[in-house]
C-alpha cells in the first residue's frame, strides 16, 4: 500500500530535476547579482534598510552586500556563507568566490541537462581545482627575505586591492598608511591595535595615520589639558550616585531636613569611592560610565584628569594599547593593572576635540583617521582600509605573491585545458568546464570596464602560449598589459581561498537532488494571563461587574453600565484576574471547573472569544 504523503500540511518537497533547477537558479541570480561590482571599474549598489531610520548604505564589497541580503533559496544562502567566510579569513575577495561558484554551476546546469551524472561533474572539479592549485603554487614569489622587495610587494597589493574601492583615486596614499600600519604589528594578524576614526569634513586624501592612540572625547572643564608620563586607570563603574535614585522603592520622611540627610550619605558614600581611586596613585580615570559633577569636581581638585563615556569599544583598546586592565572594583589597588603612556594631550581633528595617547606601552598601536565629505563615504573608505588591512596581514605570514588583472585565472585556465585534453571519458567535459569558468572572472572584468571583453580574451589566451608570460587586463589603457611592470599583484592566500571555496560550494549545491521546506510551527492554545489593574476606588466592583475585551482594549463595566479605560486609570501593581481561553470560535460555550475558596466567577466577552476568569478575594 502506497503512502500519499508523509509531511505535514504546510510542508513542502522538491525533488530531482526541479530541486537542483531551483538551486542553480538561486545560486546563479545571487552570482549575477554581485558581478557588477568586480574590477576597478566595477559598480556600486545602494542598500536601503526598511527599519524606522531608513539607513543608506553604498558600497561594492560583496560580503556587505550579501549580509545585506534576507534570502530564501537554500543554494543561494550557500555562497552567502562562503562570502562571509572569505571576509572573515582573508578580508579580500568577497565578490570574486560567489561570482566563480555561480559560473561553475551555470556550467555544471548544461552539463546536467546533457545526461552528465553530478557526481561525474564533481569528480571532473575535483581534479580540475587541484590542477589549478598546483599551478599556483609554481608561479607564486616570495621575497619574504628581501625587506625592500616585500615592502614593494606589499604596497602593490594594498594598491591592487583599493583599485577596486571607492578609494581607487589615492590608492598609493591609502595603501602606504596600510602598509606602515600592518608593518607596526611586527607579523601579528591581530587587527585590534590599528584603531580607525571617522570625521566628516575635508577629502579623503586628507586622512592621516597617527603613532598612539586617540580617544573621541573631549576633556572636561577645569581638568589638566596635558599629563606626561601618564598612570590612567580604566574603569566600568558608576560614578552617578551622589544624588538619590532608587529605583522600585519607596522612600517615606517627615521633612525636607531628612532628603538632605540622605543626599548627604550619598556624597559621602561617593567621596570614599573616589578616595579609593585615587590612592591608586593614577593622573587619568577612564570610565565606561558616566561621571556627575561632584566626582568630577573631586578628581580635578586633586589633579586627575577625568575621562567619562568612553565607548566600550574604545576602553577595550585603550587598556589594550596601554598595557592595562579594565577595574570595577577599587578596594585592592595591588590587584589593578594600570596602564601607562608618555603623554596625554588635546588635539583637534577639524571642528572636533580629541584626547591622544602617544607613547604607549604597545608600541606597534597606531591610529587611522579617515576624513571624507559625508559618512557614507567615511563609512565605505572604512570597509575599503579594513578589506586592505586583512590582506596586508595575512600576507605578511604568508609572504608568497601573485600577478593580478586576470593572470591567474589565464595561467589556470591553460593548465586546467591541458588536463582536459589527457583526461579520459566524461570527467574531461567537467575539466573544460571548470576552465571556461575561470575565463569568466577576466571576461567580466572587462565588461564592467566596458571594454571588448571577447577580443581582450582571445588576446590573452594567444599571449599565454608563450612561455613565462605576464600578461594581463589593463582596465586603465584598455589594452593587454603586463602585470609586472605595472605592480599589478594580489595575495597567493586569497586566490588560494577563491579557487578552493568556490569549488567547494559548487559541488556541495550539484550535489542536492531534493528540497524540503518543513511546515512552519503553530502556536499552541495556552493559559494566557491577563493582569488587570485598576485605581483602588475601582476594586470593589470587580464582584457585580463584567470585563469586556474588545480589540486589544480592556475595559471595566461597572453595574451601572459606566465604561472605564484601565489604561486611563491610575496604575497599581495588583494582579486581579487570570484568563483561560476555553474554546476561540463559539460564543456561548461554556467550561466548568471548582472555584477554590474565597474566588468568584467573572463572566468575561470578547467578539470572538468566550473566556471566564477567576477573582481570587484577597479581602480588597
């Protein structure tokens, strides 16, 4: 006996040829989606958030884009994923994997509709990726032992990667404040001692690179503007208790006399507090929190310069670069770790107010500040110097380089063709395949350029014939060009990752032949409680009246049929009733269960509902 259906009613399957066609098209409009933005010439998109701020967002770094994105298609949250792990490995390349899962699909699609099995095609992927791979792995240079090469190399990455950025203009300024920034951390990937602050105001070629740290805030009045040789304490606590503030209490006194003697235990509750932290023996107490006036007012007296609101972010870094420790509590002075600085001054960044650290305890800490005409900008030039950043540091571990402008993907796509040709059966299909899916990272290149991108290949593909050939895809002249003289070069790391996330991607979506889409879950009916509270006046009617539940709207109907809004009523904390839902469509059924002792029966109606709730007499 056949079974007709095993899901539920709201589930839904997929399967076969319309599972995988659902899958490569998903995969395929995300790839198609994103390829606009490839290359140096490539395009921006505006992201237009639907919340209440209705936030702009433009940019043409894939991994913002997608996580921009709510998707549905399974294949397609497939190189979502592979995007945002690119991001987070290597900071570059975000784009370029989707864009190469979504063309080897678009060429596995006609090899499945030509009867090719998919677990050929992978087969075929397989070899063709790992051939890729060890090409690579022949052409890459390494000049790691050669500090004045590498330190060239480095900047023609950093160039390379901010060609395709809307900081393309002063890619040679940007990428020599990169440089000098990752060179600092001494081989370290840890980002978190390069700091990057916005400004709106001037250009960009106005940015800076400063040695030491800058806090955005401004000191406070009658503070010290200047302390060498710098003790800071970096704090979370609250320093905003020297007036009174109780929260869910209430407070009784026969006098006004009595209020100033609490208030006065407060200050002094305060003043002991900020005894405590300065026999620290500090000059400068940063707080996470904020710090009223009679605090403030105490530190100045004794000289300290006091920091208060510093985001968490930023006290985060500040005990980072310092050599500190964040505090919350003061009673163990030997147990806090303070940080220490040369000097603490006040700057001026355009209009704003800063305060600088330099000469702190980490030496390799430095600070990016960015300039622009509008936060949107300031916003993107940051994504751009972070994506620059992230390939500067994973290239100083792995110091081995490549040519870029489509090199590489020509050097693979010959290899790969060579493969193919010694390749039996129908894995060579698959082998083509993976090779004219390479091509098209070049060939799309050259449209966004707008250049004959047909001609420009075919060019290309007669130039690398020839042995030990450098030539690439110059979008600036429009041309072939050799990418080593023009220091076009990118990181082996991120082609690494492309090549073998992309494959990997690909043979994970061919290898689906079914979708299920579970039933979404119900709700259950459940106790619903409803806690009606009412002014005290109004309690002893609760005994002879009705509450009616209208819309979202409670009301109270006195005996004498005189409506009262509780939202209108004085609010008291006193729970009144307890609703059960016993049936949501009949209007006059009814359920019946004991009242316990000293409860009484409320008749409760609604426009659909029929509830019934119990007043427990609590001898109100």
């Amino acid at each position: 006996m056949a079974i007709d259906r095993i899901f539920k009613d709201e589930a839904s399957e997929e399967k076969g040829e319309r599972a995988r066609m659902a899958s490569f098209v998903g995969a395929m409009a995300i790839a198609d989606l994103v390829k606009t933005t490839l290359g140096p010439k490539g395009m921006d998109k505006i992201l237009q958030s639907t919340g209440r701020g209705r936030e702009v967002t433009v940019t043409n770094d894939g991994a913002t884009i997608l996580k921009s994105l709510h998707i549905d298609n399974p294949a397609a949250k497939v190189l979502l994923d592979i995007s945002k792990v690119q991001d987070d490995e290597v900071g570059d390349g975000t784009t370029s994997v989707v864009v190469l899962a979504g063309e080897l699909l678009r060429e596995a699609e006609k090899l499945v509709a030509s009867k090719i099995h998919p677990m050929t095609i992978i087969s075929g992927f397989r070899m063709a990726a790992e051939c890729a791979r060890n090409t690579l792995l022949e052409k890459v240079v390494d000049n790691k032992a050669d500090s004045e090469k590498f330190r060239s190399d480095l900047l023609n990455i950093a160039m390379t990667t901010l060609s395709s950025k809307i900081l393309s203009q002063d890619k040679e300024h940007f990428a020599k404040l990169a440089v000098d920034a990752v060179m600092r951390l001494n081989g370290s990937t840890n980002l978190e001692s390069i700091q990057i602050i916005k400004k709106p105001g001037g250009s960009l070629k106005d940015s800076f690179l400063d040695e030491g740290f800058i806090l955005d805030k401004k000191i406070g009045i009658g503070q010290p503007k200047r302390i060498e040789n710098a003790k800071i304490l970096v704090a979370n606590t609250a320093m905003d208790t020297d007036k009174v503030k109780i929260y869910g209490a209430r407070v009784r006194v026969d006098s006004m006399a009595r209020v100033a003697q609490i208030e006065t235990a407060e200050k002094e509750k305060m003043r002991e507090k900020v005894q405590k932290i300065i026999g620290h023996g500090i000059n400068c107490f940063v707080n996470r929190q904020l710090i009223y006036n009679f605090p403030e007012e105490l530190f100045a007296d004794a000289g300290i310069l006091a920091i208060e609101h510093a985001d968490f972010d930023g006290i985060e870094r500040l005990a980072l670069v310092t050599g500190g420790e964040i505090a919350s509590t003061f009673d163990n002075p030997e147990s806090v770790k303070l940080g220490h600085c040369d000097l603490i001054e006040e700057i001026m960044i355009g209009e704003d107010k800063l305060i600088h650290f330099s000469g702190v305890a980490m030496g390799q800490a430095c600070t990016i500040v960015l300039r622009g005409a509008s936060h949107h900008v300031l916003d993107e030039a940051e994504r751009s110097l972070h994506d620059a950043l992230c390939v500067l540091s994973q290239t100083v571990n792995d110091s081995r380089v490549l040519l870029g402008g489509g090199w590489p993907e020509m050097v693979m796509a010959r290899e790969v063709d060579a493969l193919a040709k010694k390749t039996p059966g129908k894995k060579s299909l698959a082998i083509e395949a993976f090779s004219r899916a390479l091509l098209a990272i070049p060939t799309i290149i050259a449209d966004n350029a707008g250049l004959d991108s047909a001609e420009l290949i075919s060019q290309l593909r007669a130039e690398h014939q020839n042995k030990g050939c450098t030539a690439g895809i110059d979008v600036i002249s429009g041309s072939v060009g050799d990418m080593a003289e023009r220091g076009i070069c990118e990181a082996f790391k991120v082609k690494q990752a492309i090549l073998l996330s992309s494959t990997e991607a690909a043979e994970m979506i061919l290898r689906v032949d079914e979708i299920i889409t579970c039933a979404p879950r119900r709700r259950e009916d459940r106790m619903e409680i409803f806690h009606l509270f009412c002014n005290p006046v109004l309690r002893h009617w609760i005994g002879n009246g009705v509450v009616v539940v209208g819309g979202r709207m409670l009301t109270f109907k006195s005996s004498n049929e005189k409506p009262i809004d509780f939202r209108r009523a004085k609010i008291c904390s006193f729970p009144i009733a307890k609703v059960k839902v016993l049936d949501n469509n009949s209007l006059s059924s009814r359920a019946s269960w004991p009242l316990s002792e000293g409860e009484k029966e409320i008749s409760v109606r609604g426009e659909k509902n029929v509830w019934r709730c119990h007043h427990r007499n609590n001898g109100v």
